[in-house]
C-alpha cells in the first residue's frame, strides 16, 4: 500500500555527508560492498574490452609500428624506414603517389555520389513505412531484406544483372549499356547498386527516431494550421536531429570504406577509374606484401575520415541547445554567486 508523503517524517538536520553538525542534509548513505564497488562495474566490461584491445587498439598501435618500416611478409628482415612510407605518398614521383591518390579520388567521388542518396531516400522511405496501411509490416521486410545478404552475394547478383551482353536489367529496360566496362555507366551502377542494399537499413533507423518523435507536438502543430511541408521542417527534421547525424557518419564512412562492390562488380574497371582506396591498399599490402606502405596508406585514409566526421558534428551540431546550455551554466553560475554572497553577509 503506497504511504502518502505526509506521513514521511522529515529527516533529521546534520551536517551533509555525516550525523551531528550544523548544516542540513541527509544522512551517511549506506553502499553496499557489492553492487557499489567499482569491481561490478569492471566485470561486466572485462569481455568487451578485452576483444576492444585484442582486436581494434594492440592492433591499430601495431598497424602504427609496421608503417614505420620497409615491411615485407616474404623476407625475414623488415628494415626501419621512420615516416619515409608516409612521405612517398605525398611525393609525386614515387611509385605509390598516382595510384593512392587515383583511389582516394574514386572513393571520393564514390562517397559523393551515393550519401546524399542514402539520407534522403531512406528518410523518404521511412516516413512512407511510417504511415498506417494494410501491408506495412511486409513492405519494410521487403525493403530491409537485401541489408541481410552479404556483399559477395550482391556483387555476383548484380554483375550478372548488369552485364551489357545478357544482363537483365538491359532487357528490361530495353538498352545496351555496358553497365560494367563503360563511363559514366559503372558509377551509376555502382551507386544505385550500393543504394538498392543498404536503403532499407537507414531506413529502419529513420523509422526508430520517428517513432520516439511525440505525437502531441504534430497535433499542436495542426491547430497552429501548420500543413505537412511545415510540420515536417519544424517537427520531424528536429526531432530527427540525432538519427540525421549518426546516419550521416555510419553512411559516410561506409562509402569511404567501399570495396566489396567496385571489387565484385566491375574489378576496379575500366582503367582503374572505380578502384577505390582500400583496393589499392588491399592489393599493396596482401598481393604485394608490402604491409608497411599499405599501413601508412591506410592511416592516411582514416586521417582523412576523422576529419570529416568532426566536420560533419560541426556542421550539423543544435547551435540553440548549445546557446541554452551556455544560459544555463551562467545562471547556474550568477545563483552560486548570490548564494555565496548572502552566505557571507549572514556570517557579518
């Protein structure tokens, strides 16, 4: 039976932290050994941060330490080199230089053209699946269904799809394009390919941060006479401000990270104009055994995307809420003062 509040008796005054004293405040706290100890806390991390250490920070320190050296899997002696593998990708008549940079330009372009199309696509998708109609659990399974295949399953679907001599899709459409071995067509392939299977996954995410979206901020928004283009700007891109980021990153490095396709699909044809940088860095370091220049390649790469993820946070980051949380920290400040300050004329 719930014990209403007025018959609580009211704690007795004590000095904050321990019995007795001037000051008001509760009493000692009672911890248990058990559950407050910090032990607890560190047991249930032990598992994951020993696969973090064994399997994402030993090996990205040691990745550091082969890219200092003149590293070759085939010969015993792997001769110090300091950062000459770093320099080599920035001199322009290194062996190195033409083809790194001819990835990092394809994984550029690759990056630009599918993101803008895997944010709004699947924001579009999202707010569809989100309505109510007969159906609507099938549609987001159909649309979510290709995310579970593997990227080797995608890439020989659709290279025998996209084949300009018996490809299906050239039937359908009635076209010869030669989807694979042709510019600007191998883009385009590629790009809606890449679109076609991870649409669905963003999309579940959108429909996640719909769903925590509060249903009274659209009804006070109709009563405003807001239309559907208005409460979109002002309720759901707002309240989607979180999801719209961390798409963005996720979408972001994964295109930059783009192998499985360009590989699978099209070898990195014609004349190496879709081999994005991890191939480059993949066929120095695995079919060239030259792990210390495909070391330094790739540190080179995720330099580049850290950059652009603190780019994107800057960006896109709520100024309002920073300016409120500013406000805040200075009233809560200007409160201590006063009360200091009317603390020390009691003392006078």
């Amino acid at each position: 039976m719930a014990v209403p509040l007025s018959s609580v008796p009211p704690a007795a005054p004590g000095r904050r932290g321990g019995p007795g004293g001037s000051g008001f405040g509760p009493g000692p706290r009672r911890t248990s050994h058990i559950h407050g100890s910090p032990w607890v806390t560190l047991a249930f991390l032990a598992p994951y941060l020993v696969v973090f250490l064994a399997f994402v920070a030993l090996p990205a320190v040691y990745g550091i330490w082969i890219s200092l050296h003149d590293w070759d899997f085939t010969l015993p002696s792997r001769p110090w080199v300091g950062g000459q593998n770093y320099a080599d990708l920035f001199d322009p008549e290194s062996v190195q230089y033409e083809q790194f940079w001819n990835g990092m330009k394809n994984t550029g372009l690759f990056t630009l053209f599918s993101v803008p199309l895997l944010i709004v696509l699947p924001l579009a998708l999202a707010l569809l699946l989100n309505l109510k109609f007969p159906g609507r659990t099938f549609f987001r399974a159909v649309f979510f269904a290709p995310y579970v295949l593997g990227v080797a399953v995608i890439g020989i679907m659709w290279r025998y799809l996209l084949d300009g001599n018996f490809g299906i899709v050239n039937r359908i459409l009635g076209t010869n394009i030669q989807w694979t071995t042709s510019q600007p067509w191998t883009w385009i392939g590629l790009v809606g390919v890449t679109v076609w299977w991870t649409m669905g996954f963003n999309a579940v995410i959108y429909m996640a941060g719909l769903a925590n979206i509060p249903t009274d901020q659209y009804e006070a928004a109709a009563l405003d006479g807001a239309g559907p283009w208005k409460r979109f700007l002002h309720v759901t891109l707002p309240g989607l401000r979180p999801v719209v980021i961390f798409v963005l990153v996720t979408t972001v490095l994964a295109s930059a990270n783009m192998f499985g396709q360009s590989y699978t699909i099209t070898q990195g044809g014609p004349a190496e104009s879709t081999r994005t940088a991890i191939m480059v860095i993949t066929d120095l370091g695995f079919s060239q055994s030259r792990a210390g220049q495909a070391a330094a390649e790739s540190y080179i790469l995720a330099f580049f995307l850290i950059v652009v993820s603190i780019a994107q946070f800057w960006a896109i980051r709520d100024r309002s809420a920073g300016r409120e949380r500013k406000e805040a920290r200075a009233a809560e400040r200007r409160y201590r003062e006063r009360l200091a300050a009317d603390d020390e004329e009691g003392r006078r």
